[in-house]
C-alpha cells in the first residue's frame, strides 16, 4: 500500500461512520480514494466542493482551509492539505463529524510532506 492509501485507510477506520475519504486536487479530481461510493459518486461531490473552494479563493477570505457541508442523506468534510490538494471525507448522517474533522488535520499534516 502507498502511502496516501495507508493515510486515507487510516482516517476511515478511525471516524465512525466513514462512507470514504479521498485525497483531491483543487480542481475536484481524485488522486486516491479509500471506501466506496455506495449511492453517490465521490468524483461528483469533490468536483462540486472543489468549484466552491475555487470561488471562495479570490478576493479577501483569504485560502479556504475547511469546507463542511451537512445535506439529509450524511457530510463532507473537505480540509486543505496544500494550496493544491484537499482531504474529503464523506460520512453517514450518524458519523462523527468532529471526529472526522479532528483526523483530517492529522492526515493533511502528514501528506502534507508527500506533496510538497
């Protein structure tokens, strides 16, 4: 296993209620993704999250470093690792959302090494 997949891996198995989590480009375009897309494609939700980071960038606010969306059907969390490259995290409406958020920031500053 590589080491983006041995990070990701570990993100899952510690956040209850993990759905999958995956390593994105700005742009919304996996690089790895562990777990698995049951009724939702993990492609299309980074694609969408990935166009509001892209938005959000110009002007005064600064680098978006967390974006939470929370819908009915569960969460996303998507958390900077570089300027270029985000954490997504997609959860059950039951999953632990702090918990989630908690092991992502451990995870990015850990990649963060890989992709600089």
């Amino acid at each position: 296993m590589n080491v983006f997949q041995d990070t990701l891996r570990r993100v899952a198995e510690r956040v209850e209620g993990t759905r999958a989590v995956s390593l994105v480009g700005v742009d919304g375009i996996p690089i790895d993704t562990y777990g698995s897309g049951e009724s939702f494609s993990v492609e299309s939700v980074a694609a969408e999250l990935g166009a509001m980071v892209k938005s959000a960038r110009p002007g005064e606010s600064g680098s978006v470093h967390q974006l939470c969306l929370v819908t009915d059907r569960g969460k996303a969390i998507l958390s900077r690792v570089t300027e270029e490259y985000y954490l997504l995290l997609l959860l059950t409406r039951e999953g632990n959302f702090g918990r989630g958020r908690f092991e992502l920031r451990k995870a990015a500053l850990a990649l963060e090494k890989e992709l600089l």
